[in-house]
C-alpha cells in the first residue's frame, strides 16, 4: 500500500507536467520519475482523431509535421514501479490538453 500512494503521488505530479506542458510535451520522452528512493517508468500515449493511441514522443514526418491530433486531445499516462518481492505495479490517469 505504501508504494502504490508514493506512486500515486508521482503519477498526480506527472499529470500536472502534462496540463501545464500542453502539446510540447508530446515531443519529449517521458522521464523516469524518482521518488522516495525509487525509479518509477513513465508511458504516455496521446489518442488521435480515430481514438487509436500514438506512443510518446511523437515523431514528425518527413515534411517536419506532427500527427494530427483533436483538439484537446486525450494523454494517458503509466506509471510502472516494481515493489519490494519484485512484483510490478502499473497505475493509470488520463487528461486532456489543448492547443
């Protein structure tokens, strides 16, 4: 129980990058996050008009340009932790941001 609350301390941290961030963070990999002593991994995945997910950092095209995306449009972040017996956590969120 314990871990699960850093982590989800560490996931709601997360979350506020991502809001105050806005589309600019979608083109950056997503750092570890260090808490309490641990290294805790960070997906995140951001849905396209058809709701299908693109991994993070997107990728421009060979012109340069992003994926197109909704406005807002819908990130979903993962935090992932391994616990002390060695078993591994995930937790989820997801937020929306505009342009």
């Amino acid at each position: 129980a314990e871990g699960r609350t850093r982590a989800m301390t560490a996931l709601a941290g997360v979350m506020e990058e991502v809001r105050g961030g806005g589309v600019q963070m979608l083109t950056q990999t997503p750092a570890p996050v260090e808490y309490d002593g641990r290294t805790m991994a960070i997906m995140m995945e951001v849905m396209d008009p058809n709701g299908d997910p693109l991994s993070v950092p997107l990728a421009p095209d060979i012109n340069g340009s992003l994926p197109v995306l909704p406005d807002p449009a819908e990130v979903r972040v993962t935090i992932m932790w391994e616990g002390r017996g060695g078993r591994v956590f995930t937790s989820r969120s997801s937020t929306l941001i505009g342009r």
